[in-house]
C-alpha cells in the first residue's frame, strides 16, 4: 500500500479555455514539479489529446488517466474517466454525436489544438467545445458504463455549471458514487448539507493554466503490488468504482 497524489482534472491546449501552454509535455512536467502521481486530463467534451498525454506523462513517470469534463443539456459539468484509452477514445466517438455544431472563433473563445506526443500541432477542433451536449445528466451515467468509464459530478461547490448550484440541490437519482470539489475546505459543509455522507471526495485543480496546477496534497492510498502503472491504474477504478 501506497500513497499516490493525484489531480483528476486537469485541461489542456484543446479547451479553449485553456493555455496554448497547456500542451501534454508541460502538464506532464509540471505535474511532476508538483510532485503528483496520477494524472487526468479533462478537456471539455473531447478526449483527443489524451493520446499525447498518455505519451508525454510515461516519460516523466505519471500514471496518465483518460478523461473528459462533459458538458450536460443543463449545463452541468461531469467528469468522465476511463481505465483503457481506447475506451476513451470510443466514448469520445459517442459523444460526437450529441454534440451541437456551432464553429469556433478562436478569437474570442480561444484555440482548440491537438497534438502529438511530442508537442507537435497536428489538428485544431472546429467546432466550440465549451457549449452544451445534447446529453442530460441522466443520459451521461449509462453512456459512460458502456464504455466501462466511471463519472461524477466536477466542482459541486462552484456557482458555475455545478450540479447542487443549477438544480438547487444533489439529485438522488442518477446515483454518483463521488463528487468533486474544487475547495477540499468546502467539502464537510457541502457534505452535511446535501446529504452527501456516502460519497467519495475528490478534490481537483480544474487546471486551465500550468500556474494553478496544485502541489501535492490530495491522496489515495493504493495497493500497488505488484507494481505496474496498469495495475496502479485498475486499482484507482476499483477504488473510485468502491
């Protein structure tokens, strides 16, 4: 058993609302001047550079996670993350057809770059990544299974496409097993409040640029023998799927 610091949500060049300098290799370095263990990456509604941060986070000994910040009909941000990357990439596909087609103006929303693994430019998404899918929150859960991904609802004590702040409250139904908050000093207050006693905590940068990615300070405590970055991978599923 071992302690692994982690940042489940983290974005990258492909969200416009993101850093050109967010590329895979700068997230992978700076997690690791971070002293952080495992890794998401989260871009909004899109898994497409998760490819390169597989690339980038093996050689600065991250245990990279595949992942997605999905955007709900009700504009509620769900955090997707997937064991396999090709079950990411699958799931991405998927999403694809949910998503609206409205074209980006990167001059005011920002660039939508893909890259390789070694940084290298080699596609920009046309269409705006940030607005809504045509997925409600109760969709996304069944969706998500399909592709044997796990999902929770991204920084439930933000005002900002928080599930509790545009419901008015946490839902029963779809049945999440975690939530994410983005203040971890929240969490107790949130806890009480909504009920939310039999739920994983996760708490999360939501990283945009590499200033705000965090030291380490959130931890799961792993089984990781015998070790490999797949098993130490699987066990966090296992851990998050409780």
């Amino acid at each position: 058993m071992n302690r692994y610091y982690y940042d489940l949500h983290i974005h990258s060049c492909l969200s416009p609302c993101g850093d050109d300098d967010n590329t895979p290799n700068n997230i992978a370095g700076m997690a690791s001047l971070c002293g952080l263990n495992i890794v998401a990456l989260t871009d909004h509604n899109s898994c497409a550079n998760c490819p390169a941060f597989f690339e980038a986070a093996k050689r600065y000994g991250i245990i990279a996670i595949a992942g997605m910040e999905l955007t709900t009909s009700e504009d509620i941000h769900i955090i997707c993350l997937f064991e396999k990357l090709k079950n990411a990439l699958d799931f991405n596909k998927a999403v694809d057809e949910y998503k609206i087609p409205i074209k980006n103006r990167a001059d005011i929303f920002g660039n939508q770059l893909i890259l390789d693994g070694e940084d290298n430019v080699i596609g920009e998404e046309e269409n705006l990544l940030i607005n809504a899918t045509m997925l409600s929150v109760t969709d996304v859960p069944n969706l998500v299974k399909e592709y044997d991904g796990i999902c929770y609802p991204a920084h439930i004590d933000r005002q900002s496409n928080g599930i509790i702040s545009v419901l008015g409250t946490f839902p029963e139904s779809p049945q999440f097993d975690c939530v994410e908050f983005h203040d971890g000093d929240k969490a107790q207050e949130y806890i009480e409040k909504y009920s939310l006693q039999d739920k994983l905590v996760i708490v999360s940068s939501d990283a945009h640029n590499l200033e705000s990615m965090r030291d380490k300070e959130n931890f799961f405590d792993i089984d990781d023998e015998p070790y490999s970055s797949d098993f130490v991978r699987h066990q966090l599923f296992e851990l998050l799927r409780r």
